[in-house]
C-alpha cells in the first residue's frame, strides 16, 4: 500500500502549496502552523479536493477514512447510540470506552465538543483502514486523553495512517515526520534523525536537540526521558 503525491500543486485565492512525497505503510506526523495547508492536504489526499496540477495516487487502498477537526461535522444520528450504530460499533462498547454511560439517548450536540470529538474516535478506531487520515485528532481533548489517543493510535500500526496536526505537547509514537512549511510538504524522515531536522518541533524538543538529548521519538514517554538524561 502506498500514497504517492505526484507533484501537486494547489490554490485557493492567495494561498497556494506544492507538495511531492510518498507514504508508506506506517504512522505518519505532519506538523505546520495554522493555516500552512494541513487540511486542504488531507482533503486532497482522501480525494475531496482537486489539485490544480499532479495527482494523488492510493495505490493498493482498499479502504479509507477521513476523520476532520471539528466531530460534529460527521453526526449523522439523532441520539448518541445512533451515531455510533451509525459507525457500525455497538453503543455500549463505544461509551463505556468513552467513560459515558448513560448519555445513549441524549442529542450528540448536548455532549461537550470533547466529549463528542473522544466517541467519534473511539469509534474510528475500532476498525482498520489501509488509510486513516487524521486532521488535527488532538483538538479539543484534555491532556489525559491525548495521551490515551496516543496509545490507541500507537497500537493502530497496520496500514497508513497520516496525522495532521499543530499540536505542541503530547503526540504518538511515529514513523515518519513531515511539515508544511512556506507552501511546500518536505519530508524529514523516521525518528530519531528526523527530529533534529524538524524546523517546526515543539520549542521543548528544539530545546532537548540544542543540548545533544534529541529524544527516540516524538512521544509523551520518549520526550519525558530526554528530559530525565539532562
């Protein structure tokens, strides 16, 4: 299974980005500040947008999901337990999971937006995808967690999975880095080199880089015992 950007090019008013990569097999992290194009790639590589030059090819993708930002705009069921029937998951499984039991009958727009966004990708999880695309996963969910995702994600390794995000704090176990950065996606490659190529890396692990501890991984626990060598 591969994604293959073959020289895209794309622009929206006055913004505009190009991007050239392969993905393979594995977790992938693409960081880049708000508004650099995480977004509109995602989309682009799940096929809901056009580029204006190049083409995406998902070779060998038999299945696919695209998981955006914001949960609500995936709700399709009037009550939670319909939402989540509605991804094929049992409502039982998916809230006792969440810690929400009890909430099966309430409207999903009575749930707090963490609340919402921890169900939504409980239930994604639950299935595997040759390709799981995955804008800004982290928003919206309280340190814990994060961390918990991290786990889940971690443990989520078959196929391609591509995290699109600026978070700056706790991040998964991966096996590749990119960035978007001035309206290009260049790739920095697998940890721990990559890292100290990593221009947008969180300030904490610049820091650890700066000092000659550049940490294994981009992970919680890898980051904590970088810190703990200093």
């Amino acid at each position: 299974m591969k994604v293959i950007l073959d020289k895209i090019q794309y622009k929206r008013l006055n913004f505009s980005f190009k991007a050239i990569g392969e993905f393979s097999e594995g977790i992938h992290l693409i960081t880049g500040a708000v508004g650099s194009g995480k977004s509109t790639l995602a989309l682009l590589i799940a096929g809901y947008l056009q580029p204006e030059s190049g083409n995406v090819r998902r070779n060998g993708i038999q299945s696919m999901q695209l998981s955006l930002q914001f949960p609500e705009y995936h709700l399709t069921g009037l009550t939670v337990s319909d939402e989540c029937i509605s991804w094929g998951c049992n409502p039982k499984s998916i809230l006792g999971l969440c810690n929400l039991m009890g909430k099966e009958n309430v409207s999903p727009f009575s749930l707090s937006r963490g609340e919402l966004k921890k169900i939504h990708l409980t239930c994604i999880l639950q299935k595997q995808y040759d390709l799981l695309l995955l804008d800004e996963p982290f928003s919206a969910l309280d340190c814990q967690e994060k961390i918990e995702l991290c786990t889940q994600l971690y443990g989520h390794k078959k196929g391609i999975t591509i995290i699109f995000t600026h978070e700056q704090t706790i991040l998964p176990k991966v096996d590749y880095i990119w960035e978007l950065l001035d309206g290009m996606l260049y790739f920095r490659g697998a940890p721990p080199s990559a890292i100290e190529q990593w221009q947008g890396a969180p300030s904490l692990i610049k820091k650890l880089v700066k000092s000659g501890m550049t940490p294994r991984n981009v992970s919680y626990d890898e980051i904590k015992e970088a810190v703990c060598r200093i």
